[in-house]
C-alpha cells in the first residue's frame, strides 16, 4: 500500500481499520481521490459554499 | 373486488367508509400475508404485529363511533429501520445499532400516528442507509418481489419490496443519494425525494445532513400525494426544516398536463451512463405520451451526472465520516463491508475538498434553477439498468451507480420515480420527474397524468 494512505489513515484513527482490513482502507483512500478530482471547483474567488451562512435563523 | 392486500390508501379509506372492510380485518389479512410473503423477501426487521393490532381495533373503534381521522386512519405503514419508533429498535441494519432502542417517535411518526396511520413495524435498509445488498449484516438484505433472484434496490429496500408486494400499502423511505427513487425504481412503485426541509427528519439516523430526505413510497401516485400531506409540515427544531406552508400535495392530480412544459434531460442516459436500452426506450415512450397529453416537451441540458455524482460523493462522505468515525475507529469490523468500504473515504478527503464541493453545489444548483424557469418540470432517467441479481456482486457494483438521482439531493428540488415500463426479462423499469423547489404537487401532477395514461401500477409482481 501507498505510505502515504497509511499515514492518512493512521492520521484519521484508522489504525484497526488498517490492520484488520487493508484493502477497504486503500480502496477509500482511492474513491475519495477520484471524487474530489471530478468537481470542478469555481474559479471565482467570491463563488460561496452553499448552504450559506445566514445569522439568526435555523436555531 | 380487489384483494385487501392491493388495495390503495384511498380505497381502504373508501372501504372503511363503507363498512365493506374494517380496520381489524385488514391488519389481520395483511399479518398472514406478511407471514407468508415475508420469509422470501426480507422486508421487515422487525414486525410489531401486536401493536399495529392494537392500534387497528383503536381506529376500528374510533372510525365505527363515528370519529374518523381523516384519510390514513386505519392504514398501515412501514417504516425504514432508521427512523425510529418509541420502544423499538432502530438497528439501521446494522450490528452497531442492534439493541438501539428508540426513547421517542421521530416527527414523521407522530405525524402518522395523529393521523391515525397504523405502524406495522420497522423495515430492511442497507446498512446506515448507504451500504449495499449485503450479506454480512445481523440480518439478511431484503429481495425483490418481481424476481427474489434480484435486489430492491436501496438504501430503503424493505420499503420498495414491501410496498410492491402488498405486505403495506404505504411505507416511509430515506432518500441522501436517491434512496427513496432506487428501490421504487427497482420495484415498480412511486417513490418521491420531497423538496429539501418540507419533511422534517429529527428522529431520523442522519446520514448528510445537507442531502438527506425522508420520502413517501406507495402503490399509485394519489397516495404518495396522501401520504406526503400527513408528514408535511415546518419543524422548528429541525435545523434544515424549511418555514414554508406548502402543503395539499394532490389538489392537481386531476388537471393533467396540457400545456405545462417539460424539459426531457437526455443527455443524462444517452451520454453520461448509456442507458440499457429498454430502460431508454421506456424514457422516450414517457414522452411520447406527455406530448399526447398536452405537455410540450423539449431536450435540455444540465451539468454532468459525473459531476453530480462527485460532488454528492464527497459532501455525503465528508459529512457522514463526521457521524461515523468514532465506530469506524473503535470497532470497524462491526460494520459489513460495503457500508465500511462507503464510509471510510470521508477520511480521506480534506476540508478544502468538502468546501469546494460546496462551492461548486451553488453553481449547479444555479443550473438547474435556470433550466426551471423554462420548464414547469423535468424528466429522465432515473435507473439506468433493471435490478442485477443479488449473488452477482460485480453487476451490482457495476449498476448501482448508474442512476440520475443524485444530482437532486445535490440541490434539494423534488424529484419523483415511477415505473414506466417492465423489461424483458419482466423487471420494472423507471422515469424520474423532478420539479421546482416546494412545487412537489406539479410533479405529483405529471406522474398522476402519466399513472392514468399508462395503467403501469395496475402491474403486480408475481408473488401471490
């Protein structure tokens, strides 16, 4: 496996997870790249995360 | 005269009006169905069949005094077993929840119950609702009631078989990548993604908590639209609860489609996941009879499904591993493989990955938003495959993410799949219409159109 996913994972706790079952943790590691690579993030500095931010409602 | 068990909400309500049928022997008819079918399918977790007869000589006694309820009084309902009822578990499927004993109904729960619904028990799902047909869990997957050989679909599996094969007529579903749409998808039945926040879901086991839906799945669309206005309504303690007074869901169902304006996304199952091509010729049939019925329908385009896909991927991860890693730490073989395998890459992805998903989700809502000031509502694709068979794991992994339902729960618009059509191998095939945000009764509208044009929900699977 990657050194690097072993560090993440251990980074994130995983250490049982790593040890009992390797390949499910290599496997994520692989799917989160591949799903973070498919976004097109916008180029514009000013474009917000939705949901937005708004004071005083919700709670 | 119909058999009980297919009876639809508002017939049973007829029939009780009628004094042909009673409460008590309709919970009686469907407790030796349940007792016969469900051995074969799986649908329930846990039968309460003590407790929904209780409660169905309650509204026996209350609908002979002459004190009904109202609509669903008297009809039974399943519930998705990560939505809980007071005293029972909520296992969520899962050996980390097993012996999880629910302290008070979820709001949809009360809802039903004021309305006199009856709780028949708590139903299959993939694991935390976001497993897959799994073998590895403390209890088996549910199977589909038109071929046992071939998965419900999922995540709210028991709901899609119990509903089709008349062991309830109504059921409650979770929807956070189209899990109410893929079931009812996969078992020929209506299941409909509400607008984001029109369904409360305190008392729900979060997934997403910016994706996740509680949704309606019934035999015909009159009763979805039923079922929606009973759990309908703003909950002020439900962060994600929208203040809106939406409500009357099935008041257009008659009216048709004449002159509304639909927008036919084709590009969703011929270019980003070429559709099995019975499932795409079932699609142009849907708009062949639209068009017959009035509607005008015009090919447009939205962002990719590939696109949607990642973006939903990485907010579900990112905010479900927020939920699940003290377990996936402490005790990950506790989970089957599948629902670990789902969860664990929210580990991996970073804060800058989960923002700029975010980001991006304002701009593809924008999309869609502009496309529905053009269009009244939207159809497509919602499975791009009949259900696989459940001991062919490689099919399955192969189809289950061939669908167009995520890009919904990415922007919150109502989003409505039906069958359209059986295949050759006599699975259902589906249609999604999707609508403008708190505008779930035009797109109960279309189906309702569709319903009556195409008869496909006179269809049962063939399981007695």
């Amino acid at each position: 496996m990657d050194p690097i996913i072993i560090a993440l994972a251990r980074a994130a706790g995983l250490d049982k997870a790593l040890a009992a079952f390797p390949e499910d943790v290599e496997a994520a590691a692989k799917q989160a790249l591949n799903n973070a690579g498919a976004i097109q993030v916008p180029t514009d500095p000013a474009a917000e995360p939705w949901p937005p931010m708004r004071a005083g409602s919700g709670l | 005269m119909t058999a009980p068990h297919w009876l639809s909400a508002a017939e049973i309500a007829q029939a009780y009006a009628a004094r042909t049928l009673s409460p008590v022997e309709l919970v009686t008819a469907l407790l030796a169905r349940i007792e016969t079918l469900d051995p074969k399918l799986n649908a329930f977790i846990r039968l309460d069949a003590d407790a929904a007869m209780q409660a169905a000589r309650q509204a026996e006694a209350e609908i002979t005094a002459g004190r009904p309820r109202g609509k669903l009084h008297g009809v039974p309902v399943g519930i998705k077993d990560i939505i809980d009822v007071a005293g029972l578990p909520t296992t969520a499927h899962s050996k980390i929840l097993v012996g999880n004993i629910a302290k008070a109904d979820a709001v949809v729960i009360q809802k039903l119950r004021q309305a006199g619904a009856i709780v028949m028990g708590k139903l299959s799902t993939h694991e935390f609702a976001i497993g897959g047909p799994s073998f590895d869990l403390p209890f088996p997957p549910a199977r589909n009631p038109w071929n046992r050989d071939h998965h419900p679909g999922g995540s709210s599996s028991g709901s899609g078989a119990g509903v089709a094969a008349g062991l309830f007529p109504l059921a409650l579903g979770t929807d956070t990548g189209g899990s109410v749409r893929n079931p009812a998808s996969a078992c020929g039945i209506v299941g409909l993604k509400p607008t984001y926040g029109l369904v409360s879901r305190r008392g729900v086991f979060p997934l997403s908590f910016t994706l996740d839906h509680v949704g309606p799945m019934t035999r015909t669309v009159a009763d979805n639209a039923l079922l929606l206005d009973t759990i309908a309504g703003h909950d002020p303690a439900d962060p994600g609860s929208a203040p809106t007074n939406a409500r009357h869901f099935g008041r257009q169902l008659d009216r048709g489609v004449r002159n509304l304006r639909i927008g036919f996304v084709r590009h969703f199952h011929e270019r980003d996941l070429p559709a099995h091509p019975e499932v795409a010729a079932a699609l142009e049939d849907v708009a062949r009879v639209l068009q017959a019925e009035g509607a005008q329908v015009d090919t447009i385009t939205l962002p990719t499904l590939t696109e949607f896909a990642g973006i939903n991927r990485v907010i579900l991860c990112s905010e479900a591993w927020s939920i699940h890693a003290k377990w996936l730490r402490e005790r990950p073989g506790d989970y089957g493989q599948l629902a670990r395998r789902r969860l664990l890459p929210g580990a991996f992805m970073t804060a800058g990955d989960y923002v700029g998903a975010q980001r991006r989700r304002s701009e593809v809502i924008a999309a869609v938003e502009d496309r529905l000031r053009d269009y009244d509502v939207l159809l497509c694709a919602s499975s791009m495959d009949p259900s696989s068979r459940m001991d062919d794991a490689d099919e399955t992994a192969r189809t289950y993410p061939r669908q167009a339902r995520t890009p919904f729960n990415v922007t919150g618009h109502p989003a409505l799949a039906m069958m359209s059509g059986l295949s050759r191998g006599g699975l259902p095939v589906s249609v999604q219409f999707v609508g403008r945000y708190f505008d779930d009764a035009t797109v109960l509208r279309v189906a309702a159109a569709y319903e009556r044009a195409t008869g496909w929900h006179k269809q049962k699977p063939p399981i007695g």
